[in-house]
C-alpha cells in the first residue's frame, strides 16, 4: 500500500498526456514500415532518416507503455488484484518509466544483433546454395577475339593439369537487340534509368548509355554448340526445329520476369522465329555464355549471323592448381573485360547485384575459394558484431536487475512477512524478471521482423536463392532465444538468491 503512494520513484504526473505517445509512436512505425514497402529507403539521406525514425519511435514507444500501465491500474482493472499483479505491474511502470531510456538503448541493440546475425546467414545460405552453381565448368577463358583459338592458354593448361575434355566455341550477333532492350527496361535492377516517362523503353538512351550489363547485341549460340555445353555439364541435349529458337536465362531472372518472350521479336534469316522452350540451368552466364541470357538457334541460323567474340570450356581431371588463373590472367593482361578493340561493346557481366564477379578466366577450384574468403570478410564481421551487441546488451540488463536486488530484499521480505510463501515468492520473481527481460526483447523482435522481411525479400530477389522469407530471421531468433534464455537463468538464480539470504536473516 504504501509503495502505492511513493510518487518519487514512478512520477505518474500527466499520465494522460504520456499515454499519447503510445499510439504516436505506432504510427510511427507504420510509416516506416510503408516507406521501406514503397522503396522509398534508397540513399543515405532516406536511410538516415528511416534510422532516426526508428529511434524516435522506441524511445516514444517506452514513455507511452509505462503511462498505459499508471492508467490501468489507476482504474483498478478486474486483473490488478491476481497472483501479485498490482505489485508487479506497479514496478514494472515504475522500472520502464524511470529507465526508458536505457531500455530503448537495449532494444536497439538487440535490434542490431538480430539483423547483425541475419545478414550472416543470408551470406551463407548464398555460399552454400548458388556459389557452386556460378561456374559450372572447370575453367572456361573469354576471347575478344572471335577467331581466337587459345593456343596459350592451352599450352598452360596442358603444362598444369591433365585435360579431359575442351571445345572452343563462338558467341554471335545479328545486329540487333530486342531482349536487351526488354530486360534493361523491365528489370527492377535498373529501375527507370532506361525508361521514357510514359514506361516505355528509351531505346536511344539504352544504345547509347547502356550501363555494360549486356554487350551492345544480343548474344546467339549454335545448337550443336549449346548441346556440345550441355554434354559437358552432364545435361539432357536439346532440338529444335526450323524457324524456332530457345532462351537460355538465369533462374533468378527469369523468376522477376517471368516468360516474356511473346513481347520480343527475335529475327532470324527468313523472318521472326518462334520460342521453344525456356531454361534455366547453371550454365556461366555472368559475360561468358552472355550476360543473364543467350539465345540458341539452329546451326542454319548461325551461319548467317557474326562471330562476336570466342569462349573455350574445359574439364580437367582433379584439382587445379592454386595459381592456375593467375597463370591464365597473366597471358591476356594487356586485355580489358569492359571492352576491347576488337570488336566493342562485346563483352559484358550480367545484373546480378549483391554478388557479382565477372573475370576473363573462369577457374572453378580457384574461384570458389576466393569468393567464400571475400563472404567471409562479410558473414564474420555481420555475426560477430550481432552477437557482441547482443552479450552486452544481456550483461547490462542482468548486472541493473541484480544491482536492484538489495532494493527488493525489503519488499519481498514484507511480502513473506503477509503471508507468501517461498514458491509464491520465487513465482513473482521469476514473473517481476520475465516482464524486463521480455521487453526489450519483444519489442526488438517486433522492429527487426519488419527490416528482415524487407532485406531478406531484396536479397532473395537479387540472389536467387531459393529459402522461405523468415528463414534468416528465424535462425538469428533461435540463436538470441538460445544465448537469452543462459543470461536469465543465471539472473533469475543469482535474484533469488539474494532475497532469500535476506529473508533468513
């Protein structure tokens, strides 16, 4: 009753206008939340100010909670009076209104473990899911030259590993650019960059700016070149019939765009060919087999077509050696991969965004390694400051809530002295540190779902990773739950401890 009336330690003064800032602060988030569902969240300028939005909101979020509870019990709800909550909820406002700012401070940081742990797992799904998949063969070496036949790189190739199979190929072109006019102004990588104000693609603007995605035409392949690849890969071969033609696209892509080819014109030599088919096998497509996409015709078609440049596939048996693209790269440094005299604008890399690694020489045993250390350099760091964030956010709560302990020995001692048992006692202590521990949490749970789900659908999209939404965000979840549920414990035991110690005194 008397801790009833201590109006120095809860200050429930203007209550009313406290609670105001409950319902203020959850419109705050909702206009978060539709700005980062618009795309509005694109510069430094719209980051930082989405950050400081956050802030606001959770600093205004605890001021509300703490006056929503002064008013409940101020109207002595039916529940106030069960198992100890007006006690607990009277501390409870008391701790949120007294410490709203730390408890703010210790959701961010909570927050910023969450997403911390999430963004190194959303780099490790990648590394172990698409990584593999980006060089399907042993090596493969692009030539600006479409008459080049890689004599020096075979003579390297045969001096470091043993070759088991190799085929030298052509990429073509007919002059013309209908795929690459449609991806570069339908793609969400580009956004309006190559769009005219009413939607439409800016066809000038794409031919004479184009970023370098995709070469200057679109890129073709003979069948029997395409089958002779797919034969490589441990692939089915393909037909196809006179006057038909199939598009060869990365998954990713084609999971945005899906099937667009009644929207393009592909031209053959005697007029518009039809589409066979689509597929979406890994098949190095990041500037070597065309950037994101090549278009298969019959042999018939390719020889009316132009040589653009020259590709060399090869499968070598065991591993190859550490410096093997080193040694390729060093045949061919006076060569640029954005262009070269031989035939510019023949030469490109792809859309892909988050990861992206486009080279001359394609060495898989030296390439995969190389990647998975520059991951590293990205999932080490993003879990490392997660879970840092995380221990001392926990060490700051359990070191406030035992200091606190010598303050509750007398109140729980008055408890026991009224008649509550030792179970009781244990039962609301556990309750009294359940509700500050949850807080944070929850409320730190609540902010980080929403930019998860946001940065986990971009990195799904982007990468082509194939994993449920929330699987980034649960796996941090369990791990937080896993480390929180050790700090609690080892609080709750200690808290007891020492209300106990004083009780026998």
């Amino acid at each position: 009753m008397d801790e009833q009336h201590r109006g120095e330690e809860i200050q429930e003064g203007k209550v009313g206008i406290r609670k105001l800032l409950l319902p203020v602060s959850i419109l705050v988030l909702a206009a978060l939340e539709v700005a980062l569902c618009l795309g509005l969240i694109r510069d430094g300028v719209s980051i930082m100010g989405f950050l400081a939005g956050l802030v606001v909101f959770i600093y205004l979020f605890y001021a509300g909670v703490s006056a929503w509870v002064v008013s409940y019990v101020r109207k002595k709800g039916s529940r106030i009076y069960r198992r100890g909550n007006l006690f607990l909820l009277r501390q409870f406002a008391s701790k949120v209104r007294t410490m709203q700012f730390t408890m703010g401070t210790l959701t961010a940081l909570f927050t910023v473990a969450i997403l911390g742990c999430t963004v190194a797992l959303m780099f490790q799904d990648y590394q172990d899911q698409i990584l593999q998949s980006k060089f399907p063969f042993d090596v493969q070496v692009y030539g600006a030259d479409p008459a080049d036949e890689f004599a020096d790189e075979f003579e390297v190739l045969n001096k470091e590993t043993t070759v088991e199979d190799s085929y030298i190929y052509r990429i073509y072109e007919n002059g013309t650019d209908p795929v690459n006019v449609w991806l570069y102004s339908h793609l969400q990588v580009f956004g309006t960059t190559y769009q005219k104000p009413d939607g439409t693609a800016d066809v000038e603007k794409i031919r004479e700016e184009a970023d370098g995605s995709y070469c200057r035409y679109d890129t073709y392949m003979g069948l029997s070149d395409y089958n002779r690849l797919r034969h490589m890969l441990g692939y089915q071969e393909v037909s196809l019939r006179d006057g038909e033609y199939l598009l060869h696209i990365k998954e990713r892509v084609l999971r945005e765009t899906k099937d667009f080819t009644d929207e393009i014109r592909v031209l053959g030599e005697k007029g518009v060919l039809s589409c066979a088919g689509i597929r979406t096998e890994p098949f190095s497509q990041d500037g070597h087999n065309g950037g994101d996409y090549v278009i298969v015709v019959p042999d018939a078609e390719i020889s009316a077509m132009t040589p653009y440049y020259s590709e060399l596939a090869v499968d070598i048996k065991g591993k190859a050696p550490a410096d093997l693209e080193r040694q390729l790269d060093a045949l061919g440094e006076e060569q640029d991969f954005g262009g070269h005299p031989q035939r510019e604008g023949n030469s490109c890399y792809g859309s892909d965004t988050i990861v992206s690694y486009a080279a001359v020489n394609l060495v898989r045993d030296n390439l995969i390694p190389e990647v998975r250390y520059l991951l590293l350099c990205i999932i080490f760091p993003a879990f490392y400051i997660g879970l840092v964030f995380l221990c001392v956010a926990l060490a700051v709560l359990s070191v406030q809530q035992l200091s606190d302990a010598d303050k509750y020995r007398f109140r729980y001692q008055v408890l026991h002295q009224l008649g509550m048992g030792r179970k009781e006692t244990d039962h609301l202590i556990f309750r009294q540190l359940l509700w500050y521990y949850l807080c944070p949490a929850v409320f730190a749970a609540a902010i980080s779902s929403m930019i998860c789900a946001f940065i986990s659908r971009k990195f799904i999209f982007y990468t082509g990773v194939h994993t449920p939404l929330f699987q980034y965000f649960g796996g941090s979840c369990l791990l937080f739950i896993g480390i929180y549920t050790v700090y609690f414990l080892i609080t709750y035991i200690s808290f007891k401890r020492t209300v106990r110690e004083e009780n026998k005194r």
